[in-house]
C-alpha cells in the first residue's frame, strides 16, 4: 500500500468516517477492522514502506500464523485434508499412501505455504503418483522424493480418464440434462456430445 492511502486510512482509523468522491458529506462508520500481511510490518517500519503511526493504530491485537516450515508437524494431516477433499472435487479415488510418503512432504521448505502444498497434493492425485515424485522439480536434494515411486501409465491417458469421470459426475448430477452440465462444465453442448457419443463407442 503507497505511503500516501496508508495516510488516508489512517484518517479513518482515527475519524471513523468516510467520504465518497466527488462528495462533502461525510458518512460515519461503525466497523471492525480486520488486517493481514504476509510481510513484517515492523521490519517494514524501519525501512520507511509503512507508516509506524498507522502500524501502532492496527496492531490492537496481533496474532502471528507461524509459515508452513514451522509446524511441519502438521503436513501429513493437512495432506490427508487435501486429499479427501480433492479427489471428491476430481471424481477420483482416493489414493492410500504410507507414513514414508508423507515423511518426503516434510523434507521440503515450502515457500508457498499451506498453498503450495494443496497444488502438490492435487498434482499427485491428477498424475496418480506419490508425493516425492511431484516435489521433483521443486527440489533436488531429497534422496526419498527423486526415488519415489512412479505410475508408467501416460499422463495424458491419465487426464483423459480423470476428464471423463468428471463429466460423468457432472452429467449425473444434472440428472443426464446435457444442456445444464454444459453451462456447469462452461462447454458447449456440442462439444459435451462429441465426448459422450465418443465414449459411447469405446
């Protein structure tokens, strides 16, 4: 946030009022501030990017979410979360993994958090393979993830099977009305016939 609207929401801060633009009326507010940052906003005092005054006004009541790489305690059960819930949202089976599959996932930093490690978990289950196959890429230096184990079916026989059980899904719970699993799908009839009338003949 510039410099110059962290003064203009400091203003608020303090006045508890608001005023539209092109307008001389001001609107009193009566609201709970609610902030976040993934940056450390004293450090960022001392820098000169954020205002201390607007800092020491937010911080009433500061609670710290420590990163992802500092409670690696945590993975394997945000893992298993990731992975019931994902391969419902695919339409897949849900895969069973072992603790040794789990004990790769924290071997590894994740800078991108609780985030990241959802995106892994959903590259495992669209790939159908093991959680140290899909960190490769992401890290070289883990023995367990560039050994893990592999499927050698073709990805691309893979998506194809995961798209059709989708569409499948969908169809279903449209109660077979192509034109509603369509518009869900956001493709066009056609193309959803195409793909119904092809496995049809397979």
């Amino acid at each position: 946030m510039p410099l110059s609207m962290q003064a203009h929401l400091l203003r608020v801060l303090e006045e508890r009022s608001v005023r539209a633009v092109g307008s001389n009326r001001e609107v009193p507010l009566d609201v709970r501030i609610i902030t976040a940052s993934n940056k450390d906003l004293k450090a960022q005092v001392k820098a000169g990017a954020f205002r201390e005054d607007l800092f020491y006004r937010l911080n009433v009541l500061g609670i710290r979410m420590p990163s992802l790489r500092e409670r690696m305690e945590d993975i394997p059960l945000l893992a298993k979360h990731f992975i019931s819930t994902l391969s419902v949202q695919l339409g897949i089976e849900s895969p069973s993994y072992d603790e040794s599959d789990f004990s790769v996932l924290q071997g590894y930093d994740w800078p991108g958090n609780v985030r990241e490690l959802r995106n892994v978990i959903e590259r495992c289950l669209l790939l159908d393979t093991v959680p140290g196959q899909c960190l490769q890429g992401l890290t070289t230096n883990n023995p367990a993830a560039r050994d893990a184990r592999v499927s050698k079916e073709p990805i691309s026989k893979k998506l194809e099977y995961i798209e059709k059980q989708h569409i499948l899904k969908v169809l279903d719970e449209e109660s077979g009305n192509k034109s509603a699993a369509a518009r869900v799908l956001g493709i066009s009839r056609k193309t959803l016939e195409r793909k119904v009338h092809l496995w049809e003949q397979t």
